[in-house]
C-alpha cells in the first residue's frame, strides 16, 4: 500500500542527526523540510518531494491532506513500568515530609508494595489497567512504547506480566508499537535470601521459559546496592545471550557502581538513570553503541540532583529521554513534556531535544530502521496540528498530537 503525506507545513527529517549516529548534533541538524511530501509503500519512507512530482508517478496512492500539520519521527518512550496494580500515593506526601526511597523501601513501600498490589490484581485487571495507560500516552503522540515487567517478583506472576505485555503487543499492533522487557531482577522479595538466590529461583527459571517462547524483546536488571550486582548483571546476560535477547541496564541511579562503563562494556542497549554516573561512566559512552537513556521525570519526582547531561552530550554519547512512567517514583507519562521541561536544566539545544525522544530513544531500543524521515526508513511519524515545531516544545501544557484515521489504516496494513 502507498500512502502521500501531502503538502506537510515542516517535517523534522533528522536526516543530518542520523548520518552524525545522534552525537555532537547542532540546531540545523534538525534538517527540516518546509511544505513537501512524503511518500510511503508498505512500511518504509521512499522519497520527500514536492507533491506534484510524487503524485505524477504515483496516482494509485492514498493521499493524506497534511497541509495543517507538521511531522516528525514518531515519538519513542524507551522505558516505561506502566503494567501494574494499585498506586503509591501515600509514598509522595512521605518523600515531601522528608523520607527518602531508602526510608520507604525499608518500611514496606516501594516496589516491594507494589508487588503485593500487583500479584493481588487478576491478568485482566491489569491488561485493562495497561490499555487505558497506553492509550493516554499514544494520545500525546508517542508511537513506541517500552514496556517493563518487574511488578511480580515470583516466577508465575514474572511470567504473567510478560505475557501481558506481548497481549498488549498483539492488540495494539498497526496502532502503537509495543517493546517487551522482561525485568524480574527490579527488586529482591524478602523471602529469598540474596539476590542470587532470587536469581536462581525466580529470574533465570522465567527467561527460559520465555526466551523459548520468544515473545520477550529485551532483558533488564535494577543494578544498584541492596538490589542486584554486577555478577547478577553478568549471569543475567549471559543467560539472555543463549536466546538472543539484548541487554538493558538501570544503573548508577542512587550511588555510582560503574554500571554504565559495565553496560557499555557488555554491548546493552542502553544504560538507564544515570544520576551518579562517573567521569569513567560518561567517557565509557563516547566509544559505545549503548545509548544514555536520562529518566528527568525521576529526578523531579524524586527530588534528586540530575545527571549531567551536557557532560554525556560533549563527550559524543547517544542520549535519549524516556518517562519511567511508574507508580512509585515517577507517576508522570507525558513524554513530550518531561523532554520539554528537562532540556532547559540539562542545556540541550533544539536538535539534541527532539533527538532524545526520537532518533535515539529509538537507538535505545535497537530500533535503528526508525527515528528519522529518510528513505528506506520505517514511516512511523508523529503529527502535530499546529503552525511550526518550534511550538510543540514551546508549549508544555498543549497537546497538538492528532493521529489521522488514514494513517491508522495504513498502519493496521503493515
């Protein structure tokens, strides 16, 4: 099927920032083109041109009036827990009467609470849960989304949640683009006696039964003091390995363990958190594929100091913003937004903002055939009914997002 994005107001091609692989980008890397088109056949951009030229050679396309709207590459949120039961509400007002993660984990918050609000919740519950999360975050003009178990915390549920999320995958394919991460090492249940022995109990036993099923996209793991250590990082790895499944890591969120030259190191798709990161950690990123995934809204939310930024971004890593979006220390899923209002604090130019939430976040979840409006690209875009660009990060609060029905249908085709 061929689709025409006629007459659009401005495309944010990035065509500039992916040939740079999304480092040491400049404002005019953004390579936007002014009232073209786009011409699309079964999943993959052909050519941006003028309509007339394209039309003329094509006149069994589908055309779509863009005229309103401006396009970019569609809007990845490369980290998300958004598969869960209940809320933690009450953690908030603790954090501003002055607890801290530490102090509520201890006491029986965290995510160990939300395990038992979890695993009290039926499959159904939180599949409907998720769906109605989904929806409001591909209202806002997010196409990808990464989801995350790690809510279980015991072999049945573990399994559960990842079938959930490759449900969640099949539901909503042709509209919203599902990446499933299996993250059963998110925390150690107080049952088990070190997190090895929840490695080898829990972890391990889930991703063989899921890696034979192939319906997971990526492994991750929580690799902080008191949770899990580098040698759970290198089992984990090793066994995701034997299936074929890619590498991410939370890591230097609290205190500084090395986790991104070790993620680096080991070839992950990403290194995610970063607020404790090392001199070593950040040059690690310079000479790596991994790509720096900053979680602002965690930071915010958490009110912890922010990762240096600009530090990551002068030394050439690939950097890319994603929510966290989750109950506990980061009940916020407006990606456009968290991008919007953290690019002033991190000091990140107009290129380096938008990359963070496209070009790279797809990077971040090996997604390299995305990101950018270039032939032979995949046509994923985000449309945004306003005058400019420039304007979808001027304004916050207002959401220009529009998903046209025409594009919908081709998307359903692919």
């Amino acid at each position: 099927m061929k689709i025409i994005l006629k007459d659009c107001k401005e495309i944010l091609t990035l065509k500039n920032a992916h040939q740079k692989d999304g480092r040491f980008l400049k404002p005019k890397d953004k390579s936007i083109e002014k009232n073209k088109s786009i011409l699309c056949e079964n999943g993959k951009i052909i050519t941006i041109d003028t309509f007339s030229s394209i039309e003329k050679n094509n006149p069994d396309a589908t055309i779509i009036d863009c005229s309103q709207f401006c396009i970019t590459p569609e809007l990845v949120d490369s980290h998300t827990h958004l598969v869960f039961g209940g809320n933690r509400a009450f953690e908030y007002s603790m954090r501003l009467d002055g607890a801290t993660y530490e102090d509520i984990a201890k006491s029986g918050g965290g995510i160990l609470h939300t395990m038992k609000q979890t695993n009290a919740s039926s499959k159904d519950e939180l599949f409907n849960l998720a769906c109605e999360r989904i929806e409001k975050i591909h209202s806002l003009g997010v196409g990808t989304i990464e989801i995350k178990s790690g809510y279980g915390l015991n072999l049945e549920k573990e399994i559960e949640l990842s079938e959930i999320i490759h449900e969640l995958k099949l539901k909503y394919k042709g509209t919203v683009q599902i990446f499933n991460t299996f993250m059963a090492a998110h925390a150690v249940p107080k049952e088990y006696v070190s997190s090895s022995d929840y490695m080898e109990n829990v972890v391990l036993p889930a991703l063989e039964s899921l890696g034979l099923r192939k319906i997971i996209d990526s492994v991750d793991i929580f690799l902080e003091d008191g949770y899990f250590s580098e040698k759970d990082v290198i089992v984990l790895n090793q066994k995701a390995k034997g299936f074929g499944i890619p590498l991410k890591i939370h890591a230097d969120e609290f205190i500084n363990l090395e986790g991104a030259s070790l993620a680096c190191e080991l070839n992950a798709l990403s290194a995610d958190h970063l607020l404790a990161i090392s001199d070593k950690g950040i040059e690690s990123f310079s000479k790596s594929k991994t790509v720096a995934t900053l979680l602002p809204g965690t930071g915010y939310f958490l009110g912890k100091e922010q990762c240096d930024a600009r530090a990551l971004l002068d030394a050439g890593a690939k950097v890319s913003i994603a929510s966290d979006y989750n109950p506990g220390s980061c009940h916020q899923f407006d990606l456009k937004k968290i991008a919007c209002l953290s690019a002033p604090n991190y000091k990140m130019n107009s290129t380096e903002t938008w990359s963070s939430i496209t070009l790279n976040a797809s990077s971040s979840l090996g997604l390299n055939n995305q990101g950018t409006i270039c032939s032979n690209m995949q046509s994923r875009f985000s449309f945004w009914e306003c005058n400019s660009l420039d304007e979808v990060l001027y304004n916050w609060d207002e959401n220009y997002s529009v998903w046209p029905e025409q594009y919908l249908n081709y998307l359903s085709t692919l």
